[in-house]
C-alpha cells in the first residue's frame, strides 16, 4: 500500500513538472527563434532565415519551423542597412525554441541593456537544444551567463575586446564557427550562412543539412577567394610591383658594376 502511494505520489510530480512546463509550438517539431532588433545587421539574420527556410520546404523526420522573434516591444524592425522587417511575435509571447540565433548590431550597449532579452536568453537557455550567435550577437549570449566555461567566438578581430569584457569566456580567434557544449557562436556577414548551415547539420543531419546548402549553392561561396576583377586587379598590381622593383634592383646592379670598372681602369693607368 505505501509502495502504490508513493508511486502515485511520483507520477502526480511528474505530470504537474511537465505541465507546468511551457510547451514548444509542435510536438514533433524543430522550432528555431531569430532574434531581431532595430538596427540589426541584415546579412545575420537573413541567412539563418533563409537557410531553415530553405529546409522548412524539403521533407524530413520532424517539421521545420523559423521565425522572428522581436526584442524591442514592436514587431517593425529597420536593420542597419535601412531594410524594413516585420517579426513574427513579440518577445513575451514567444514560446520554448529547439534553437534561438542572437544576431548583432554596431553599439550593443542598448541591446545588452535590454533586461527582458537577457532574461529571455538565459531561460531559453535551460531548456533549448543549442543557442547560437552572430557576429557581436556574442555578448547577448555571455550577458546571460550561458558562454560561461565555454569556448566561443564574436565577430572577427573584435576577440580580444570580448575576452576582456566577460572573462568568463573562452574567447578562440580567427575561427569562422565555434561549437561547444550545446552554444554556437560565429563571426557575422557572409559566414552567418555557414553558421547556419552548421547549425541545420545539429538539429537535422549533416547529409540534409549539405543538401540544402547546395540548393542555396553555398559551395560557390566557399570557394571564391576573390571575384575574378579583383583577381586581375590584384595580379597587375603584383606585376607591375615585381617590374618596377626588378628596374631597381637592375639598375642599382648596373650602377655598382659602372662604379667597380672605372675605378679598376683608373688604378691600371701609369702615373
């Protein structure tokens, strides 16, 4: 008889635990958060929107979903490059996420002052399968105690900056991506698309998340170093460099070689 109670007792904890839990928006579902703000960077949110986008429309074992979530009070958003955006939802209205993307902005300091985000960041935290960052989205992360103790990234040559700021942090330099532990963080612009595509591959699989990369013909951008102008321009500069120092260094070598003779032929004349 005690042994029925205590079991019911068990249950009953469980049920109210998970009830009093608040729920994903599907139960078989991936759900991904971008975080948006007035003057956001357009390229770290439009990447990984486009990215779970993209997989949202490809068949796979759950169903993909990925929305905006608007940190300042108002679903209107202008981004840095004067792109206007509206959010899906608010802040306070948002649900639990599988995955939030922080983006960034130049100047944090109004973002890392906003206490409803940061607040929002670390109790996602504890229940979300991995939180990510762009670019300085970095800090909203560390703010919230969630990169502490982990190897992290911001946006590129700003690493020494955020070491100094959150100590607490492993701070690596000169890496596009960095994964520890459940947190991704990455530099911003062009490689959001690769943090993205790294982050697909986590919640999904490497395989689909590679096949949505090249429905987006990712690999072209990966392997172009520099646009063919910019390859020719680059290469004249290098010629025209290497003739002018070789004219030099040649007729540096003439004038010493001039120098070398008459001084012999002088030396060699009776007095």
């Amino acid at each position: 008889m005690r042994r029925t109670g205590a079991c019911f007792c068990c249950v009953a904890m469980v049920a109210l635990i998970f009830a009093a839990a608040p729920a994903k928006a599907g139960d078989n579902s991936i759900d991904v958060a971008v975080i948006v703000y007035d003057g956001v960077l357009t390229s770290d949110i439009t990447a990984p929107l486009e990215v779970f986008g993209k997989a949202a429309r490809k068949p796979w074992l759950q169903k993909i979903n990925v929305e905006a979530v608007a940190a300042d009070g108002d679903l209107d958003i202008l981004t840095e490059e004067g792109i206007k955006l509206k959010a899906d939802r608010l802040l306070a209205e948002a649900p639990r996420y599988d995955a939030v993307i922080v983006p960034s902005r130049y100047g944090m300091d109004a973002v890392l002052g906003n206490r409803a985000l940061i607040d929002f960041i670390r109790d996602q935290s504890k229940t979300a399968h991995w939180m990510a960052s762009n670019c300085s989205g970095a800090l909203v992360l560390a703010e919230a105690g969630v990169l502490d103790g982990k190897r992290a990234t911001t946006w590129a040559g700003g690493e020494a900056s955020f070491q100094k700021k959150y100590p607490g942090v492993l701070v690596q330099h000169d890496i596009n991506v960095v994964i520890d532990d459940g947190v991704l963080t990455s530099n911003g612009s062009v490689v959001s698309y690769e943090a993205a595509i790294a982050l697909l591959a986590k919640l999904t699989s490497d395989e689909f998340a590679a096949e949505v990369a090249n429905d987006l013909q990712f690999k072209r951008v990966a392997n172009a170093v520099l646009p063919p102008p910019l390859h020719w321009k680059l290469a004249s500069v290098i010629a025209a460099a290497a003739f002018l120092f070789g004219a030099f260094v040649a007729g540096l070598t003439f004038l010493i070689r001039t120098r070398r003779t008459r001084l012999s032929d002088g030396g060699l004349r009776p007095s």
